[in-house]
C-alpha cells in the first residue's frame, strides 16, 4: 500500500503475547508484530510487564511509522489491572498483576472491610475472583502493603488508559475497563460504586468516564520525536479486550447471540436486556460487562486456553508429541459408549468448576493430578489420541457449562472467535451439544484487533462505530452437527463427578 494512505496502529496487549497491528482505513489488517512477554515474579507478587511492553510497542511504532502513515492509535488490554503514579506521572507502587495471589487471608481481610461478597457480586457484578484481578481488591492490597507509594498516588488509571498516558500525557477512564469486574461500578445505578469511597480513590480515578473511541489526546512531542509520527496522531481512550472481541459482532451480528471467545481464557459473552443474576449465579465465575454503547452483556469465564497447554506439555512429555490429531468421530463414538473415562477439570481455580480439584476417571477409580503426572494415572493415558479426545470432551463440556450461564438457549447462535475456533473436534463437539443453536465459527480473524481498529477508526471519522458496519465483510461458517450417540449421557456423568466434589 501507498506510504501516502492514512492507518491505525493497535496496541493489543494480551496475557502473554503483545501485538502491534497496522488496519488501513478499510480496516483490513497490513502488517503485524508481536512479542510474548510474560509477567515479572517479585517474591510473592506478579508485576505487570509495563516497561517491556512500553518499548515493544515504542520500538515497533518506531519501525512501523517508516513503512505506514499512522493517523491514529488504539488500544487493547485484558482487565483487572491498574496503574497508580505519583504527581510526577511516574509508578508510586509496581504495577501489580491480577496474576498475583495474596492469600485467602487477604480476602478475608478484604471481605471485612467491603462488605458481603454475594452483595458485591449482585449490585457490582463483580464475582469472588481467586488472586488480584478484581481491581477493588488491587487497590486495598495496595493500601496495605505499600503504605509509602500509596500516599504518593495521585492519579489511579486502568492498564489501557496508562498506556494512553505515557503516550498523550492525558488521563482518562473508558467506561468498558471500569465496568469490568472491578468492584468500582455500581450496575443498579449505572455510576461509581462506593466502594470508591470506601477505598479512599474518588479523586484519584478520573471523574469522567468516556467512550472508548474518544479521543485521549495526541502524541506528545518527546514521543512524536522518539517514532518518527507526527504530533498530531491521536489515542483513542483504550478498551477492554473482551469488549473490543464484542464490537464486530455487536454492530453486524443481526441475530441474539453468544461470543465464545478462546484463548488463554475462555469468555463467553451474551448481550442481555438488564444485570440481572440469578441466585445460584451468585458465588459463581458470572458477572456483567458495560459494552461501550450503554448496553450489558452476561459474561462466563475459565481459564481454558492454560489449562488445555498445561495438559499437552504433559502429553508431550509422555509421548514425545503434542500434534492435534484429525476429527475422529469413531474415537469419540468408543469413548461416549465406554463412558466411564473422564479428565475432570479444574488445574486452575478459575472458572465454572473453580471448587473442583482436577483429576482423572477411568471406571470407579479416581486419580489425582499428582499421581497421573508421576506416571500413576489411568490406562487410556498410554493412548496420545484416546487421552487427546477426552481432554477436548473436557474442555468443550467446561464451554458448555460458561454458555448455559452466559445465557445460551434454543434458537440463539453461538459464535467461536479464536484458537479454538480452528479445532474441528472441539467445534463439533459444541456444536453435538448445542443442536438446536446454530453454532458458527468466525472467519474474522484477530477480532480484538479488529474491534480496536474500528473504535480507532470511529475516533478519526468522529463517527460511531456502529456507522461503520460496512466497511469489512463477515462470512461466518456454521458448524455440521454430529449426532454422538451417548452424548447426554456422558454429559449428565461428567456433571454428577462434578457435583460430588464440589459438595
């Protein structure tokens, strides 16, 4: 393309891989990198990568600003995650990562202090989160244990905004990252909750919250010197990543549907009419998330894409390979009519069965993960594709579990965005459990991104992004269903394994 024709550039900061991504003003993707940079272990803290990633993303905008004529920047991050800095603009305290696991103790402590978590859960929609990714939570550790950097805070801002600072030198607050599970939103009356108050950072979160294609600012001048763009490139307000994944689909997709978005996690995500829980939703992995035109949507979630590596490193080190095999449906077929071979999750405490240890079932013996990872396990685990198509019937029955709690129902599409959605075993298997949905596999790729680079795009058009509809084409494919004999069944053992160990 012309080094004439204008670009976005998206900052799309995962887990573990951070990407920037060029979009022409088509919103068709020209040019990509990435860097996997994982968090810094500090004793018994995780901290944020923030200044490894702040020279990726410098260094990439750097080469990339020779090739392409970026006229705005947008960007993406995971939540949980905030930034306190003092009044000079630098960090009081680390950069804590929700990663971060301080006790049970902790929340205890917590607890006391905030309130009854299943009425935080009910007005906030903001579960009982294992570790520090509800930012409530974050910011009480703070408190606590970084008395000195604490005092010194002066501005709180939430991962993407504070990127958009060391940018722009503008603070700001999208309304997607404060109304995602962080105990800061009030979902009854649709404003801060008071645990802000509580907390003592009502001066410290910025008062206005915006629309994440807003524009922050433009390029500071140091910055602007620094990559070779000009000054007047803008920065868009930031945006959670779930919501960004949301934007494609909320502003093309006609039908009511669930995003089953796959990775390192699994987040099922449903447009719904009010923030309404149910009471056996309460205590559970569910909650809401503000979508960025004033609308919510029901959000499950587990910890999927981990879990599923953590088994294949074991296979790879049992069998010397780690290959996805082809669709089997006889393999599977056997293993439903056997019925009495299982991998129950859950290796990380963070999902639909987070009360549930993980472990292996072969007949009426149950093994734990310490003993299959010793070499004490069951006989099918001898099997590289026997153990492989189990493990899928796991993580497709703990998909099924987040859909039906995301709202999923007859009628209703369900959409697989991601890793996953490349998987013909695990795309026919939610699909054999979901026949009367039409399930669909996007052909959009990088849909974050994607959802970033329209909201960039909104910002540089001052337009909404539901103006932009048009300007890419969706093609998604709807997935055959496979009648597996010994399906339900399977699903209702699976289920009763389930509840003996949560009791």
């Amino acid at each position: 393309m012309s080094k004439n024709a204008s670009c976005i550039a998206v900052l799309d900061v995962g887990r573990t891989n951070k990407k920037l991504l060029i979009y022409d003003m088509n919103l068709n993707q020209v040019d990509s990198v990435f860097a996997t940079i994982d968090d810094v272990s500090q004793g018994t803290e995780n901290h944020e990568p923030v200044e490894a990633v702040t020279r990726f993303f410098l260094d990439s905008l750097t080469d990339m600003a020779k090739r392409y004529n970026i006229k705005v920047i947008s960007i993406s991050t995971y939540g949980g995650t905030f930034v306190c800095l003092d009044e000079n603009g630098n960090l009081a305290v680390p950069a804590l990562s929700g990663s971060t696991d301080p006790g049970e103790a902790f929340h205890t402590d917590f607890d006391a202090f905030i309130g009854d978590p299943r009425n935080i859960q009910r007005r906030m929609a903001t579960p009982r989160m294992p570790y520090l990714s509800v930012i409530a939570r974050g910011i009480y550790y703070v408190k606590t244990h970084y008395h000195e950097g604490f005092a010194r805070t002066r501005t709180i801002l939430g991962l993407p905004q504070y990127y958009g600072f060391l940018l722009t030198g503008k603070t700001g607050m999208d309304i997607t990252y404060i109304g995602t599970h962080t105990g800061l939103w009030d979902f009854e009356k649709m404003t801060f909750s008071e645990v802000r108050e509580s907390l003592g950072v009502k001066d410290l979160i910025p008062q206005k919250v915006s629309n994440s294609w807003e524009i922050l600012g433009t390029l500071k001048p140091e910055i602007a010197r620094q990559t070779g763009l000009s000054d007047d490139v803008i920065v868009t307000m930031g945006v959670h990543d779930s919501n960004a994944a949301m934007v494609p689909f909320l502003i093309r997709e006609p039908h009511d549907f669930v995003l089953v978005s796959t990775g390192s996690m699994c987040v099922v995500m449903h447009p719904v009419p009010e923030p309404r829980l149910t009471e056996d939703e309460i205590g559970e992995m569910v909650y809401f998330n503000l979508d960025g035109f004033g609308g919510v949507f029901k959000t499950a979630l587990f910890v999927a894409g981990l879990e599923f590596d953590l088994y294949m490193g074991f296979l790879e080190g049992t069998h010397g390979r780690r290959d996805h095999p082809d669709f089997n449906p006889e393999l599977i077929e056997d293993i439903l009519k056997r019925g009495n071979e299982f991998i129950l999750p859950a290796i990380v405490p963070f999902g639909m069965y987070m009360h549930s240890p993980a472990r292996f079932i072969e007949g009426d013996k149950i093994f734990t993960l310490e003993q299959v990872f010793s070499g004490q396990g069951p006989a099918f685990i001898n099997d590289y594709e026997r153990t492989y198509n189990i493990l899928m019937l796991s993580m497709a029955l703990h998909t099924r579990k987040a859909m039906l709690r995301a709202g999923i129902a007859p009628g209703k599409r369900a959409i697989i965005a991601g890793g996953f959605s490349h998987n013909t075993l695990f795309t026919r298997l939610i699909a054999a459990l979901f026949p009367e949905s039409p399930v669909m596999c996007t052909d959009l790729n990088e849909a974050t991104a994607l959802g970033a680079a329209i909201l960039g795009l909104a910002a540089h058009e001052g337009v909404s992004p539901k103006m932009l509809a048009e300007r890419f084409s969706s093609h998604p494919e709807q997935i055959p269903v496979t009648p597996f004999t010994g399906l339900e069944e399977y699903v209702a053992a699976f289920e009763r394994h389930m509840e003996k160990t949560s009791q």
